[in-house]
C-alpha cells in the first residue's frame, strides 16, 4: 500500500525486523490456533528471545528502554502482519505499575526476569462482574494480618492467568465507609499465581468469541506477602490511572494494525475478482468504502502518535490516549467491516483470515474501555460539560 510521510513509516528498521520475524508464522499458523482455541506460544517464545516484548522496560534491568512510540509500532506490526497481539500485550504494558511505583527491592527482584521472558507477567486483575468499569466499587478485599494479606472476592474478564506466572491485583484495603473519597482505599498487589492458583485462588475459563484466554477468578483466603504490595496502601487506584494511558495507545496501535490488514486485503481483493468481465474494485461502490477507511486509519495513526509523542515527552496525554483508543477502535471494526463486504461470501471462510480479523478487532470497542467511557471522559475533562455517571 502506497503511504504518505509520518505515520506508519516510522521506525523503518524496527518494522522490517518485526516482518522478518512475524513472516515465519503465517495464516496457517493463526487459523490453527484459533481453531485449537489454543495459545501462540512459538510465536510469543519467539518475540520474548527477540526482546521485543521488553521494549518498554528500562536497559538497567535488561530491558531496550525505548519510548512507548516503538513499542506502539511492535503492536501495531504484529497485528498488521495477521497475528493477535492480545495474545502477549499484557508483557508489554503490565510491569509499568510495578515499574513506575514498586520499590527498588520489587524492580530488582521482577524487571531483569520479566524482560529475559522468564517471568510473564501478562495478567491484571480489577474487573468484577457487578461492577464492570465502576472500578471504585470493587469488592474484593485484601485484609492485612500481620506479614500478609488475606484476599477475598471475585474478578472477571482476567486475561492470560493460563499463561501468566505473575499477576497485578487491585483490591480494597479501606472500607468505603471509612474514606474520604471512593477512589480512596484501594491497594495494588503483585500476585505469585505459581503460589496462589489452588491455595486460596481458583480459575474458571470463559468460553467468548475470541480466541482470547480470559477467566473468572475467585478468591478465598489466598494469603499474599505484605511485601507484594506495589507502592503505598490506599494509593492503588491512582497508580492504575497512572499507567492506562500507555495500555489505551498500545491498543490503538494493535487496531491501527488490525485496520491496515483489511485495508490492504480488501483492495487487493477487489484488484483481483472479476464479476461482470470487470475488477470489482473498478466500481465506487467497492472503492470508496475501502478509501473511507484508508482515511480515517491515517487521522487514527496520527493520534496515536500524538499521544505517544506526549507520553514519551512525561508530559500529560489522557485525552490524546483516549481518542487515539476511541478513532483507532472505531476506524478498524469499520475496515473490518469493509473488508467482510468486499470478500463477500468468501470473507466468512476461515481460509481467508477475514472472519478471525473481523472478530479480534471487534472487542476493541468494548475493551479495554468501552467507546461509551471514552465519549463520557472527553465531554467532561475536555469540553467542560457536566459528569454523566
């Protein structure tokens, strides 16, 4: 596809070693795993030994230090090339709690063997099922007695435990009732799940429309080391805030990816069929809709780095992050759509990828914020208007 400047033809020398790697997994290897309901594990051994999965840790402990504009565009080229890079994003963006806030002792103790591949830390545990992104009204408590913590309660939609040995967990400490603010009172905790999982916590799979491995999780009793706690007790609310920024720009390079394959798969589809002794591709009715989405990729791509830019420079980026997540997702799911109408009846066969394409990049309108969250926080912080929930 013909590309103009800025954008996507960023990092050139980064991209073609991230297409170097992801050629030797290819529509086969996906369909198999998705079919399998299975996990890419050859395809995240390979990034993790590549190093690209580290790319946000700091070289101090064995990381590559780049900013969170490469790191975008290694999300952004798996999911390009016709991987998922759900299946492993949570390496990339989970250590920043601990990063950002844990001590010297913790980073010490988790970075260098986070970043070599041999801890993963690719879960996070905050939803619950009655309180879904009212994430100040979770109930699962962590109940400090003596050197550890006693945590009881449920979480839902928690992403790779299967594949995880490390886990964030955001739970209350202080009763609501004794806070002067709701936000208040929350702690974060990193979870040993080699120690936890059948010893106080237990994992139930969700069977959803994506192959994407994510669980209930219940809590009864497990006993975490005071020594787990990221930061300080009842700041853990803001220390999530602080790193969704990075998570929602990630995201949104991951459907910059998405959009650019059903771009790039529709025209060359419409290049190709011949209906009436003509290329579809010849009539507006096809071409257009294929243009509209090259379009509004291209203004979701500058967003995207506009919020990078902003995040690598330590300067303020919450809105810029969430409309990069709100046009990426948005842009995608209608290059998706595009992309199915095109194919026709071909594009729901499994052989043509599209089908699979089209339902990964579907749950970015719903996670990891819904495009409903994100319209409430633009309208409120950044045109003034009155808090709608």
């Amino acid at each position: 596809m013909t590309r103009g400047p800025g954008g996507s033809d960023r990092f050139p020398e980064l991209r073609e070693a991230l297409r170097d790697l992801t050629a030797g997994f290819d529509s086969s290897y996906w369909q198999r795993i998705d079919h399998e309901r299975g996990y890419p594990e050859a395809f995240v051994d390979a990034l993790t030994k590549a190093g690209w999965l580290a790319a946000l840790i700091p070289a101090d402990y064995g990381g590559s230090g780049l900013g969170l504009a490469e790191a975008s565009a290694i999300m952004e080229e798996i999911n390009r090339s016709g991987g998922n890079a759900g299946a492993c994003h949570g390496q990339m963006y989970n250590m920043g709690t601990l990063l950002r806030h844990g001590s010297d002792a913790q980073k010490r103790a988790y970075l260098p063997s986070i970043a070599s591949g041999e801890l993963r830390l690719q879960s996070m545990a905050v939803t619950e099922p009655t309180t879904g992104t009212d994430t100040t009204r979770i109930t699962t408590v962590a109940e400090k007695r003596g050197d550890v913590y006693v945590v009881s309660g449920q979480k839902v939609w928690i992403s790779r435990i299967q594949h995880s040995d490390l886990m964030i967990l955001l739970a209350r400490t202080t009763p609501v009732a004794e806070v002067a603010r709701k936000a208040d009172g929350l702690s974060i905790f990193v979870v040993d799940l080699r120690d936890a999982i059948g010893r106080g916590m237990t994992v139930r799979p969700i069977a959803n429309m994506v192959n994407h491995e994510t669980n209930e999780v219940f809590f009864d009793g497990l006993e975490v080391p005071a020594a787990n706690l990221i930061g300080e007790e009842g700041k853990g609310f803001r220390y999530l805030l602080d790193g969704l920024n990075a998570e929602r720009v990630l995201i949104a390079a991951e459907c910059i990816g998405d959009g650019w394959w059903f771009v790039e798969h529709a025209r060359d589809y419409a290049n190709d069929r011949v209906v009436f002794d003509r290329p579809i591709g010849r009539n507006q009715g096809v071409q257009f809709p294929i243009a509209e989405s090259y379009i509004e990729l291209r203004a979701a791509d500058l967003m995207r780095y506009r919020a990078c830019d902003l995040f690598d420079a330590h300067e303020s980026c919450g809105a810029e992050a969430n409309m990069a997540k709100y046009l990426a997702a948005k842009a995608s799911f209608e290059a998706a759509n595009v992309c199915l109408q095109t194919h026709g009846g071909f594009g729901f066969a499994a052989e043509y990828d599209v089908e699979r394409k089209f339902r990964e990049t579907r749950l970015y309108q719903v996670a990891p914020i819904s495009t409903n969250l994100i319209l409430a926080y633009v309208a409120e912080h950044v045109l003034g208007l009155p808090r709608s929930y």
